[in-house]
C-alpha cells in the first residue's frame, strides 16, 4: 500500500502545481515584429502582415545565409546545385543552404514547428494551404512591395537592374500559376511564386482506342459513354481509374461553378449543396457499374493498371502529369505493347475548360535581418526567372516550368519534339500542361482549407463504394465531413 | 533503508537527473496544462500576436460531437483490453516453451527478439503489403489477388476475408491492428519473461517432478505464482503503453486513420493529441490531460490488483 | 500408514512406455508451437528483405510474388548511396555511444539515491517519475523545441543528446537491482570508514554488473531507432542521423517513395542493431533477469 | 520396500569440454538397503553421496548400473513415475503457499487409482503435520517458520503421499546446533514409527552414527565400508574411514611392527601377534588411553579439557600426525595428571594398525 499512496501524493503534488500555474492566463507568445499589424483575416482581407516595408537601400551586398527546404529528391537537388553557383556569380554573398524535409508534409510540420521557436527557415517550398497554416503567425512577407519595387541592384558584375519584377518578368509567367500567390484574400496580395507546376492528365490507351474506334472524350457524358463500350469489350477490365479523389471533387465543383471552399470567415466551407451531391451520386453508380476505380479503393497505383501485361487491366487514367513516368506503356521483349496518348482530362463545358494545378510555390518568411528577406527574394526571383534553371528543372522533374519564354530554348524545344508516347511521356506530358494553362483554377487558401481537402478525398471515396440507401448515405457523409471541418477551426 | 546523515548528499545524487528532469519534462507539463486552459490556444496564433482567454472551452470541445475523440476513445480502450492479456499470455508461454528446451532456444530467442530492433513505421507499411486486397470488385465477390493473408488462410479451407479494403468492417481492421500490436509488443515482454523463468530456484521444479506433478499443473501452481511479480510489471507497463498506443495506425492505415469507404475512423487517443497538435494546441493538450487521468486511474487499479495477486 | 503396492512387472513396462511416449509428444507440441510462433515473427521481416529486392514495378504487381523475380541488389546500393550513409552512421554512433555513457552516469547515480539513500519524499518523487511515463511523448516535443531553439542548441550534437539523458524506467530498473544487494555490505562499509561514493563504485556497481550491461545495450538501440526529435532539431547534412537520413532520401519529385529503396533503408537501419542483439544477447538476458523485477 | 543398488555410476563430462577429462562422480556402487531401514550415506562433501540420492529418486540418470525398488528395476523410470519422497537441503518449500497447502501439493497430483476424495486428502494432510508436530503452523507461509520448522514442513510433505522410499538430502545442515541434536531425534522417531525405507546423506558423521540403522562411507564416489555404525566405528577397513568417524577425531601416529611388537617412537607400546615386521600408520581411539604411571607410551601434557561427564588430556607426541594428541579420561583420573608428560597404556581393542602404503587395515589377534 505503501507505495501507491506514494505515487497518489506525487501526482497530488504535480497537479496543484499546474493549478498553480493555470491561473496566470493570458498569452505568453514571444512578441512577433509589432510593426507590421495586421487584422486576423476576417472576411477576405489579408490573413497576415498588411504589407512588408523593402528596405530603401535594396540589398547592400553583405554577407547573408538564405536557409531554403524543399522535398526535392537527389536527383533535382542536382540541378539546383548546378545553379546555385551561377546565382552566387551575380551575388557572391549570399550563402544559399538547402535541405529536403522528405515529403511536402515533412516541410510543413517541420516550418510549424521552427515558426512556433521564431527559428523558421527564409524560402521554403509550399502549398497554398500551408501558407495559410503558416500565416496565421504572421510571419509570411507578402511579395508585393518586392514585386513592384523600383529600387536599383548592382550585381557582382556591375550590371544594373531593378529589385522588382520587370513588366516582360510578370507577363512572361503563366496566368494560371501567377495567380495562385494571390489565393489568399481578396485584395490581391501576393504571398507566393510558382516554382514548378503540375497539373492533371487524361493518358488513354492510343492503341486500343485506335483499334476500337473510339474517340477521346471530352466532356463527362462522352466519358460515360466511352466507359460502357470499353466495357463491353473487355469485360473484365476497369475503363478508368481516377488516382486522386479530393482532385477529382474540387475540379467537378470548379467545372459545374458550384461552391466549394471561400475565404469568407464565418462561412469557409460551402461543399455541402444538390450539384455536388449530385455528381457524386453519379460516379457512385459508375463505381457500382465497374466503369471506375481509384488508387485507395483499388489497393495499389491505377498505373499498374494501366500498364498491366496480364489480368486486370484500365485503358484510361486522370493523374497527375507530374506522374508520366509510371504510365510508360510496358516493352515485351522490345517493343512497347501501346501507345499512351494525353488529353486534357474530360469537361463539363469543354468551351471553358477547368483543370486542378498543382506542384510546389515558393513563399518567403520573415527574419530579423532585413537584408536576409532581400536576399532571399533575390534567390526566388532567381529561381523563378531564370530561363535556363527552369528549362532544366523541368526536364529532371517532368513538372511544367512557370514561365512561357522557356518554351523558345533551343535545348527546351528539342527535348519536348523528342515527346513519344512510347518512352518520352514526361516531355509529352510537360507538353499538355503548357497547353491547357488558362485553363488553370485555384481554390481558395485559409487555415483549415487543408483539412477541407483531407475530407472531401475521404468524403468521395466512402461515398463510391457505398451500396443501398445512397441518398441518404451521401447526405449523411456531406453533413459530416463539413461538421468536422467547422470544428477543426473552432 | 539506512540513515545517512547529512540529507542533502542524496539530492547531490539526484541533482543532474532533477535539472534535465524539470527542463525537459515537467516543464513540457506545466506548459501543457497551461494551454489547456488557454481557450482554443494556437501555438502559430500566440507568435502572431493572438491572446486566449481562461476557460475549460478545449475540454467541451474535445467532447464536441464532431471531434472524433470519443471514437479514438473507444478504440484505444478496446486495443489496450484484447492487446494486453494476450500478448502477455503469448509471451508467457512463448518464454515456458523456450527455457524448457536446450538445442534451438538460442536461434528461436534472437527471432523473437527480431520485432524490437526494426522500425515500426515500416512493419507498419510491411502488414498493410500483407493484408492489402488489390482490384476488390463492387460487389466484393472477385479481386485481382486476394493478398497474402488471405492465401494463407485460403490454404486451410478458409474465405478470403476483406482486412482493410475497401467497406471493410470495423472488426476485421480491429483484428488486423490486434495482431500488429501484439507482433510487435511480443519481444519485449519474452525477454523479462525469460529473465524471471531463469532466476527461478530450479529445485522447485525437482521437488514438483518428484512429487510427479502433472506439466499443466506444474505451470499453474508453480511457474506463474513465482513469475506473478514480473508477469504484473509486464501487465502494468503493457497497459501504459497500450494507452499510448499510434504508430500502429499510421504503419497500416496511413494518415488518414481509416480504411477506405468506412464510415468509422481507427484513430486512438494518441492520434487524436497528434492530429489536434497540428491546428489547435489547447485542443490536444485538453485530451492528453485527459489521457494521463484515464492512465493513471488504470495504472492505480493494476497496482492494487498486482499487490493482492502477487505472491511474495 | 501402508506401503502402496508394488509396480507389478507388466503395468511396469507400461508406465516406462507410456511415460517415454507423453516425452516425445510434449517435445514434438512444444517444438511445433515454438516454430510456428517464429514463422509468424519471421514472415514480417521476410517479406521486408524480399521487398527490398523488388524493382518498384514488381514491388506494384497486383498478385504479389513470394520471391523477387529479378533481384534488385541495386536498392541498397542506392539506399547507401542516396543518403551518405557513412556521414549518418558516425553521427549516429557518436549520438549513441555519448548519450548513453552520460546517461548511465545519471541513471546510476539517481538509482542510488532511490535505493540506499534515505531522504524526506523520497517515494512521493520516485511516484512522481513513474507517473510521467504514463504521459505520452509526443506533447514534449513542440515546448522541448522552443526550450532547445532559445538555448540556440538546434543543429548540434549537444541537443541531440541532452534532452533525453533520464531515462526513468532504466533508473527503475537499476534500482531494483540495488535494492537485492543486502544491507548488511552498506553497514559493513559504513563501519571501515568507505563513504557513499567509493560504496557505490567500489561495491554496487561491480555487483548490479549485468543489468548495467543490458541497460547499456537497450539504450543503445534506442539512440539507433530515435527518429522524431532529430528530424526536428537537425537542419544541415552534417547532422543527420540514420534513421531520417534514410527515411527522406527516397521520394520522387510526384510523392511517390520509392517504397523498395525504402525497405532497403529500414533493412539496413536495423541489421547492425541485429548484429548487436546476437552476441550480446547473453549480457540483456542476464541483466534482466537479475534485476529481478519485483513489481 | 527395499532398494537395491547394482554397480551403480554416474560420470560428469567436465565442465570446459576442451579439457574432456571426465568426474567420476559415482563409481561401481553395489548396495543393498534392507526394507524398514534408516541408511546414513556419509562422506566428505563431492564424494557422490547427494549424486546417489539423486539417483535413486529418478532426478539424475545414472551413466552405468542398476536401481532396483524391491524386485522392479527402475533405473529407466522418471523420478515422476517412481512413488519416492525427497527433502532438500534448503527445503525446497513453494514460498507462495501456505505449510497445508504444501503439504497437500503431492496428494493432489495422485491420479487413478490412489485419487482420494478432499476431505481424506486434508485428513492425511493433518496426521503428517501432526507427526512432525507442525499442525499449529498449518496457515503460515513458509518466509514465517525457522529453519526447524521448515524443515519438519518438508518431511511432513514429503511423507504425506507415504513414499515407497524416503530421501533426505543434508536435512540437519541449517539448523543450529540444538535445534539439530533434538530434530534428528525427530527423524529417528518418524522413522521408525512409518517403518518406511530412509536414505539420509550427511557429512556430519556424529549425526549419521547417532540415529541411521547402517551406515555407507564414501569417498570420492568409491564405498568405503557399509555397516552398523558402531561396527564401522569399532572396525574401521582403512585409515580413512577411521580418521572420518569419532569426535574427537582418532590420533594418528607413525609407528613399526618389529617381532610383533608395536613400537611407537623407541618404545614397544603393544604386542600385535600375528602381525609382520612392517612400518605401519597406529590409530588409536581417544578412549583408547588408560592413564597409567608406568604406560608404555608417555606424551608430554599441554592441556586439560573439562567436557562435561569426562575429560580430555591434551597431550603432543613426536611421531604424532596430528598436532596434538587427544584422550578421554574419567574425571578423576584427570586429577593428578599434573605433571609436565602423562603416561598411558592401551586397550588393545581401541588400536588399530594400518599399512603405510595401502592404508589398508592390519588385523591382529586381539586377547
């Protein structure tokens, strides 16, 4: 006995010591930088800092490290060293560090955690709902004074040129991408940069559909229709797998123009309304008549599927171009079984076509020493200018680059001319991406946008297998899933 | 215990693991309660100049009928009761049937201690390879390949059964999980064990053989009453950490807790603190508060119940 | 009292026969339950090796083969290379074999105290230590990393070491082990004049020997398998240890990890603790067991 | 029931199997323990008495020979099946039940035939308890008893399933003295009341010569001599058995037979008829000496040790192998042995000659 009333004291003695330090309530975060207050993003205006005081003098030249985290694997950290040299001729000192947290997750938690320290890094990699996480710290420089800043740099050699972006700069990147900085409140700060851009393809079995005669589809009724002859034809195979599910809800919202997500506080998550539940019934029955499946409902990639030699095959698949490399059509002793084809994937009203983009931005964080925030919007502008650095960044990752004038590189040209849907799919897909860009959508970025992406996938998935009542399932699952959103942001 | 004289030599012992104690554990803790107390306390918020009021908000939250807590609940509760007992009684006759043969005890003891050394993560992504259904059809009567698992128990004449696919039922991941705990929980709980068997006075076992006792009642009557004190340690740190219990989930189900195309979700407590640390601090801290309190409050129970059960 | 009757020749015999058969089908129960309890411990990690032998498309074929059509001895090769696996293991082993040498030191001398000491609260503090086992680990982590990022420790061996120095079940362990040694040597040393600290080195130290040992050994494999908090505090190359050195040089620019490469990983993380485990296997036991748990 | 022991040995492979050289523990023991008899097997420790217990119970397996209970060869049989009660040195008691619940753990593992319903079970339970005269300790925990206790707690259980054979493996060793003189009475009693078959091993030859029926003497797993322990002690077959029984131990001196007559030093002590001329060990027995003025064999006195009814002289001898020489004198006599040498003369049967080389007995007519 002797021993449990020991433990039942210390723990008594444990307790009365929070008790006692409970009650001194209120904040005791460290005090971010006072100067630059802003409201806490109600109602569409800006989520953080108002705006970010440049310094007059621009970058003096001193010696400044920019800290930058990314999840690119070794071989694109390669290329990003080949370029870093060629940066530091124009600025030789400025230290570039860079590191790779794993996966885009692995940046973020990483990034939470050091802001919550204030030991948070200078670029990092970045998703518009991670910015929004990021953001509600503050700490997150809104580019625009940057963008549009006059101020004159000499480089190391003795060129001179403006801090901001020149007008060609900001024409030259491609609406769709340029615009997703500004998906964070209504008044057009720029929180962010595209960096490199994927976004999703419709690959379809070119042979098959040849042999077949039949057509790409463009619009979901065609789909359907194309689904049922393929499977007709092979009955035992599943005509299209859909890799990502919460994709494939937020594009339908976007292509039928029904709401999905706002930046309006009070009312972030509007996802609950007849069109969605209806195409989702739809697909429901798709799913039932074996024309569909997806990564997590199938068990394993749909490009198995896709390339399958033997057993269950699909002859078509929306994934993300950023992806190609999988869906290679297989080579039995030499000679590849098929031809894969691209498309953009099938629309509501092809006439004004909504396509997801996806694939890293770059955002800036704040840091005591100013010259580290001009340094590093240096470094970012760098990145996301330099015609060669994205020419070659795009070719290593099979992501599309972000600015137009990299399709006249000569080097660029000929890589993308080699695209065959035999054994270059990266180039073809890099190819497609360019060629639907305005037909880029964003959705809105707010702290708790991720979590309604996390539930529409898992919304989609459980409403495709869902059998018997599939009304009221439906509904039940469309209640739910906006119920634990609100409570994620209580 | 012997009276040393001067009191503050002993606290001169103790004083390096009092200093890294009080920085990095109680400190945690003091923190902890504090925030949850903070209302809807966000870390991220409190660098950006946010201020939280005094209230128990986060604990009505934490009830809140959306936050899935009382799910994580159900389901840490009902993983810790089937784990425990079982994986103790699995390793208890694991430990009997090792020390009681000579050839072969040295190769089978490194195996079982296999579990111990490897990451867990990627066990955890291992056992979701071995019970995935790949290509499961709608009507769930044909699929691509069953899986391993389902081979294996094909061999004895059983159907495949749907593990973690697709509208699996909330039993079948309930088993699969029962039985990536108890793999992994084995080695530890085999190795105290086997060091209790082997300090056992081997002539109690000459004087049973002599007064020809049965084997059954030989481990009944005499191998467990002298192993109770060890088998109670194993059972108390099993529960604590049966409590604690997470990355067996995310080994298996991945990041999103739950199989595909069910309705419930497989989070345990520990998931729900770690999901909640994302967005809402005082949230998680509210639930962990609560977690420690349901902790010790077992913790409490097995200690009584290992007082009046072990023997000496 | 009477005798009982005698074994009469022929009920003789049988009982011998009867009494070999019962030998031989317990050995054979208890060897087939034993082997098939192992082939379930095992298939785990068979599985594992075979993986980290597949080319990711056999590793993604529908029907799943029991062994690797094409072995790919690549995957290590690049699981070496892709993450400096040299630079990882030393930083590693430094962490490991540092952290627990401070840490027995600790571990000794606060098990000590607990045990032949006496001071006022003694129990209510041990009860207290006890009671944070109970809470779990993953709350520390965010205020450790502010405490640690104000001491401007991120990024070094020191934080890497420092802030998991007291392991508290090692201490229970030891204590226990202290507490079997008789009262009796204490008085006997008291008595020619030996203070506390040569007793503890000159007499408890030698005696609880195994258990140190296995102690040593646990928290080795401990430092090996660590992977949150070095994530965490770590930000250059240079300071990685094996476990994420490992973990994130795999994924592809699209997210999807090389899952082959990463079993490689996992296998080659795990084969020295492996290693560790077979030849000292006798210490840990022997250590354990002496401690002799009493609840 | 009695137990018959044919070339019985038991050999160890060494402990470092390098060295492979084995310990005959046990070597070619062939005895016969008549039924109803209380066997003391006696020896210095390692001489294969506790391994021959061992034997016999079924726990070690002898390397070569035979057991036979009665006329049932159980040399094959596991101690299981052989129906034998053993008592440990340290007791052996199961710390986590109760004295009756020990005592009842035999009785409940008998099986067919001899199955006894419950209350038999207690009520046998309680008459072994009542034999060793433990019943007011039924509900105690063993940590609770003395070292007597205890052992009386392990007789009573190992007596309770009334055993062909009964064992006891150094039963005296932990007690203290007095408690020892009184529980091998005890012994003795409970022996001879159950009239069951005892073997007790023990390196305390007083206690094996004060209660056992026959004695075996053993020395490094060869028998010595077996016989009535009185007959052992007046007729020791070597110099070793004689050195090994007797408290205070038998003097020791170097002596030489010349014309059969024992000379010890210069002087003849003792006409040895029938006895050749040949350098010889002389053992003679405490009681042995007779004070005598003009004894032929004289030692310079060093002490005088009252034990009690009689006293010792405490004399030195310069052909004695031991130190000192030791005799058991009635009080009086002690008396006037004031001088600074004492003279003895010898009882012939109290002296016995021993060869140098063989240490074997030299037998003379005694008149």
């Amino acid at each position: 006995m002797k021993k449990i009333l020991s433990i039942l004291l210390a723990v008594a003695m444990l307790l009365s010591m929070f008790a006692l330090v409970a009650c001194d309530k209120g904040n005791q975060g460290n005090q971010g930088n006072e100067g630059n207050e802003g409201n806490n993003g109600t109602d569409g205006k800006p989520a953080g800092m108002a705006s970010y005081d440049v310094p007059a003098v621009g970058y003096d030249g001193s010696a400044v490290t920019v800290v930058f985290y990314h999840s690119m694997g070794a071989k694109l950290q390669a290329v990003l060293n080949t370029y870093i040299p060629e940066f530091n001729k124009l600025y030789p000192n400025i230290t570039i560090e860079h590191s790779s947290m794993g996966d885009y997750d692995g940046v973020r938690d990483q990034i939470k955690t050091q802001l919550t320290a204030g030991a948070q890094p200078n670029i990092a990699y970045c998703y518009p709902d991670h910015v929004a996480l990021y953001n509600v710290t503050k700490k997150v420089i809104p580019l625009n004074n940057f963008i549009d800043s006059t101020i004159e740099v000499t480089d190391a050699e003795g060129n001179k040129t403006v801090l901001g972006l020149t007008e060609e700069q900001k024409a030259d990147f491609i609406e769709g991408y340029y615009k997703e900085g500004a998906a964070f409140d209504t008044v057009g700060t720029m929180y962010t940069l595209p960096m490199s851009k994927s976004t999703e393809a419709l690959y379809y079995n070119k042979t098959f559909f040849e042999k077949n005669g039949l057509s790409v589809p463009t619009t979901w009724d065609e789909m359907e229709a194309v689904c049922a002859r393929i499977k007709e034809i092979d009955p035992a195979c599943v005509p299209l797998g859909y890799d990502s599910e919460a994709n494939w809800f937020i594009t339908m919202c976007e292509q039928y123009g029904s709401p999905y997500t706002s930046l309006d506080k009070n009312d972030h998550f509007q996802f609950n309304n007849e069109t969605n539940r209806g195409f989702v019934k739809k697909f429901n029955e798709w799913f039932r008549k074996g024309y569909v499946t997806t990564e997590e409902i199938y068990g394993s990639y749909t490009s198995g599927l896709f390339t399958a030699t033997e057993g269950q095959r699909c002859y078509m698949v929306i994934g993300s171009t950023g992806g190609a490399s999988y869906q290679t059509p297989p080579t039995v002793d030499g000679q590849p079984l098929f031809e894969t084809g691209m498309a953009t994937p099938p629309q509501v009203n092809p006439a004004a076509p909504k396509v997801i983009s996806q694939g890293p931005s770059l955002c800036l964080f704040d840091s005591d020493n100013p010259q580290e925030v001009v340094a590093s919007w240096l470094f970012m502008k760098f990145l996301t200018t330099n015609v060669s650095f994205q020419a070659e960044f795009s070719m290593a990752s099979g992501y599309a680059p972000v600015i137009k004038s990299v399709q006249e590189n000569p080097t660029y040209q000929a890589w993308l001319d080699k695209a065959s849907g035999y054994n270059n799919l990266t180039a073809l897909s890099v190819k497609l991406a360019l060629s639907q860009s305005d037909a880029y959508f964003v959705s809105p970025a707010f702290n708790g946008s991720s979590k309604a992406r996390d539930e529409v996938g898992i919304l989609m998935q459980t409403a495709l297998v869902k059998t018997g009542d599939v009304d009221s399932a439906i509904e039940k699952l469309f209640k739910d899933a906006v119920g634990k959103c609100n409570f994620s942001i209580k | 215990m012997v009276e040393s004289k001067h009191k503050w030599k002993a606290w001169l012992y103790l004083a390096p693991a009092i200093v890294l104690l009080l920085i990095f554990t109680v400190w945690p803790i003091i923190n902890t309660v504090r925030i949850a107390f903070l209302d809807g306390y966000n870390m991220l918020g409190a660098v950006g100049g946010e201020t939280y009021e005094f209230g128990i908000k986060n604990f009505t939250d934490v009830l809140d009928e959306y936050s899935g807590f009382k799910e994580a609940l159900i389901n840490t509760l009902l993983l810790t009761v089937v784990t425990v007992p079982l994986s103790t009684i699995l390793a208890l006759l694991i430990a009997v049937c090792l020390n009681s043969i000579r050839p072969l005890q040295r190769f089978l003891q490194t195996i079982f201690f296999l579990p111990y050394v490897t990451n867990s993560i990627a066990i955890g992504m291992v056992f979701e390879a071995m019970f995935n259904i790949i290509g499961l059809s709608p009507d769930a009567a044909s699929a691509e390949s069953w899986g391993i698992i389902n081979n294996i128990i094909g061999l004895f004449g059983m159907d495949p059964v749907n593990w973690i696919n697709v509208n699996s039922g909330y039993w079948p991941n309930f088993w699969v999980m029962v039985i990536y705990i108890v793999w992994n929980a084995l080695p530890f709980k085999i190795l105290i064990l086997l060091g209790g068997l082997q300090s056992i006075n081997k002539q109690y076992y000459d004087a049973a053989k002599v007064d020809s006792t049965p084997r059954a009642r030989v481990f009944t009557k005499i191998t467990v009453p002298l192993l109770s004190p060890m088998l109670a340690y194993v059972v108390i740190t099993g529960f604590i950490g049966g409590f604690k219990e997470y990355s067996s989930i995310v080994g298996i189900f991945g990041d999103d807790m739950k199989a595909v195309g069910t309705d419930h979700s497989l989070n345990t407590m520990v998931g729900y603190i770690y999901d909640a640390l994302g967005s809402n601090e005082g949230r998680a801290s509210a639930a962990a508060l609560i977690l420690f309190a349901i902790i010790f409050v077992v913790t409490m129970i097995n200690l009584y119940v290992s007082k009046k059960k072990t023997h000496f | 009292m009477t005798h009982q009757a005698l074994l009469s020749e022929k009920n003789l015999q049988k009982v011998s026969t009867k009494q070999r058969i019962v030998k031989i089908i317990v050995q054979v129960m208890l060897y087939t339950f034993l082997c098939v309890m192992a082939l379930i411990v095992v298939f785990p990690f068979y599985w594992m090796i075979i993986s980290s032998l597949k080319s990711t498309v056999e590793y993604r074929l529908p029907v799943p083969t029991l062994f690797p059509q094409k072995i790919m001895w690549g995957n290590y090769v690049e699981a070496f290379s892709a993450a400096n696996l040299g630079r990882l293991f030393i930083n590693t082993v430094i962490v490991g074999v540092v952290s627990t040498l401070l840490s027995l030191v600790i571990t000794v001398l606060s098990a000590f105290a607990f045990a032949r000491l006496e001071f006022k609260g003694k129990n209510a503090l041990f009860g207290a230590l006890l009671a944070t086992m109970m809470i779990p680990g993953e709350l520390f982590t965010i205020t450790n990393y502010i405490t640690v990022n104000n001491f401007g420790w991120l990024d070094t061996y020191t934080v890497l070491i420092v802030p998991f120095l007291v392991s508290i079940f090692y201490i229970y362990l030891l204590r226990q082990n202290f507490m079997q040694i008789p009262n009796e040597l204490y008085l006997a040393a008291k008595v020619d004049g030996t203070g506390d600290f040569k007793y503890l080195c000159k007499v408890m130290i030698p005696l609880s020997l195994p258990t140190l040992i296995s102690i040593t050994i646990l928290k080795m494999m401990g430092a090996w398998n660590s992977y949150v908090w070095p994530r965490l505090v770590t930000k250059s190359e240079e300071m990685r240890l094996i476990t994420n050195g490992l973990r994130d040089a795999f994924t592809d620019m699209s997210g999807q990890a090389n899952i082959p490469v990463q079993m490689a990983a996992v296998a080659v993380v795990s084969f020295p603790l492996f290693l560790v485990f077979i030849f000292l296997r006798k210490y840990i036991m022997k250590g354990v067991s002496r401690s002799g748990i009493k609840g | 029931m009695k137990v018959v022991l044919q070339n019985l040995t038991k050999v160890f492979p060494s402990r470092n199997k390098k060295s492979g050289e084995e310990v005959v523990a046990v070597n070619d023991f062939t005895f016969e323990i008549p039924d109803g008899k209380l066997i003391g097997l006696l020896g210095p420790s390692g001489c294969g008495k506790s391994t021959t217990l061992y034997m016999i119970s079924g726990l070690q397996k002898p390397t070569g020979g035979k057991i036979f209970f009665g006329d049932d060869d159980v040399t094959e049989l596991s101690a299981e099946n052989r129906g034998v009660g053993l008592v440990f040195q340290n007791y052996a008691l199961y710390p986590h039940l109760t004295v009756k619940q020990n005592i009842l753990f035999p009785l409940q593992n008998l099986k067919g035939a001899d199955k006894l319903p419950k209350n038999q079970m207690l009520e046998r339970a309680y008459e072994a308890a009542k034999l060793v005269q433990i019943d007011n300790l039924m509900e105690r925990k063993p940590s609770e008893l003395s070292g007597g206790q205890q052992q009386r707690v392990a007789i009573a259980r190992a007596l309770v399933k009334m055993p062909k054979v009964l064992l006891l493996d150094e039963p005296l060793s932990n007690l203290d003295a007095r408690l020892r003189l009184q529980t091998r009475e005890e012994i003795r009693r409970i022996q001879k009341e159950t009239g069951i078959t005892t073997i007790f091993v023990t390196h305390d030859q007083e206690e094996a010569m004060s209660i056992s029926d026959m004695i075996v003497v053993m020395k490094l797993g060869v028998v010595q001599q077996i016989g009535a322990p009185q007959a052992v002690y007046d007729d020791p077959t070597n110099l070793f058995v004689a050195k090994f029984l007797g408290t205070p131990p038998i003097n020791v001196f170097e002596g030489e037979v010349k014309a059969e007559k024992l000379y010890v030093g210069d002087s003849a002590v003792l006409d040895v008829p029938g006895v050749a001329d040949q350098p010889v060990y002389v053992g003679i027995r405490p009681e042995g000496f007779i004070p005598d003025a003009n004894g032929p064999l004289t030692c310079n006195l060093s002490g005088v040790d009252v034990m009690g009814r009689d006293v010792s002289l405490v004399t030195t001898h310069e052909s004695s192998l031991n130190p000192v020489v030791r005799s058991i004198v009635d009080a009086d006599a002690a008396k006037n042995a004031n001088g600074i040498t004492v003279s003895y003369s010898l009882k012939p049967h109290k002296v016995f000659l021993f060869n140098k080389e063989t240490e074997e007995r030299v037998y003379f007519e005694v008149k």
